[in-house]
C-alpha cells in the first residue's frame, strides 16, 4: 500500500470548525472525490460524522476508541496499527489508500505518509481545529495546481503535492 494524506487547510493551518470544513469550496470538494475514488480512506469518528455516510466508491476505515459505535457500510477499527492493515487489504501491494482526517489522525499518520496533498486555502478563517505540526523542510513541493476565484468558488486555492526530501 502507498499512504497518502489529503488535507485543505487556511494560512494558518486551519481545518475545522464546528465539526465541518470552515468553506464550501466545490472545486476542493471535486479534486477530493477524484483522489480518493477507488481508495480506501482512513478517518475519525468526529470526520466520520461530519460527512455523515459512507462515501460510495470508497472503503471508509473509520477510527473510534468507543467498542459500541457501529454503524453498517464501513470498516471500524480501535486502533491506527488496525487501520492500516485493513486500508492495505483493500488497497493492494501498489494502490493507495487516503487518511482523510481529522486533525488527531493526521497527526497520529502522518509519520507513516508517503505523500501529502494540500489545498492551501488563501484565507485566514475562525476555527477550532487544526493541521498537526509538520517540520515542511522534511518535504519537498512536487506540483501546484491554482484554484482561482470563480462563481462558485469564493476564495482562492492551491494544490500542492509534497513527497519527502
Ligand atoms: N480541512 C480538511 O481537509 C479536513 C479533513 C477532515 C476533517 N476536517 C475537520 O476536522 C474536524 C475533526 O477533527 P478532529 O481532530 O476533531 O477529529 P477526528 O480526527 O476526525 O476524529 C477524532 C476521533 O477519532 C478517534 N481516534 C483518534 N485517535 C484514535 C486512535 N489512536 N485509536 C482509535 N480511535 C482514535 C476518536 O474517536 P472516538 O471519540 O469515537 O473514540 C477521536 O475522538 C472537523 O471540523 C472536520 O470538519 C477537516
């Protein structure tokens, strides 16, 4: 399995409020349906939650510490050792599996990713979580794509793939 992580974060490293995403960004919402289609993506319950179902096309690996939270369509699992080996049986010796968040996970994976893929969100927003700390000269910037503003996109952002220095 090849680990990958997929974030949008604001200048600041903001990536939640309230338990949702602080924008509506329909161009972000698109290039994460397109990476993670096919790919099993690991979770935590409070993401879970916030997307609210599992997404089609996809294995949702779903961390929790709760032995009683169930819910049908998605792989639950205790621990991020467990995560893993369930993510690489559906993902393959060479396919990839996505940690999806939230912050607590990708704090807790992100020693085990190989690549990052982030939407720098071109705002300061309010929120009440955030991306972990990274130490960025670990990483290396291998493509950026720009998401202008347009109608249905209100503020600018960019996507950039990091691999490890
Ligand atoms: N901007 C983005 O790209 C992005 C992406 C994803 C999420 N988000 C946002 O991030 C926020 C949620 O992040 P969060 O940090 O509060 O929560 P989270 O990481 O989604 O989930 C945390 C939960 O995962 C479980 N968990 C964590 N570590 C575990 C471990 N080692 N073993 C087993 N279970 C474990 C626990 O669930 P239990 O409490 O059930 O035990 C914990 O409460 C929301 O606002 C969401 O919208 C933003």
């Amino acid at each position: 399995m090849r680990l990958g992580m997929i974030v949008a974060m604001d200048l600041d490293g903001v990536i939640g409020r309230d338990s949702d995403l602080p924008w509506h960004l329909p161009a972000d919402l698109k290039h994460f349906k397109d990476t993670t289609m096919g790919c099993p993506m690991i979770m935590g319950r409070r993401t879970y939650d916030a997307i609210g179902r599992p997404l089609p096309g996809r294995t949702s690996v779903v961390l929790t510490r709760d032995d009683e939270w169930y819910v049908p369509g998605v792989e639950i699992v205790n621990s991020i050792a467990e995560a893993l080996d369930i993510a690489g049986i559906d993902a393959g010796a060479d396919g990839w599996a996505w940690v999806i968040g939230g912050g607590a996970i990708y704090a807790a994976l992100l020693p085990h990713c190989e690549q990052l893929l982030v939407t720098h969100v071109e705002a300061r927003v309010e929120g009440d979580t955030w991306f972990p700390y990274i130490d960025w000269d670990q990483w290396v910037e291998v493509s950026r794509e720009e998401h202008p503003v347009n109608d249905k996109n209100t503020i600018a952002s960019a996507v950039a793939t990091y691999e490890r220095a």
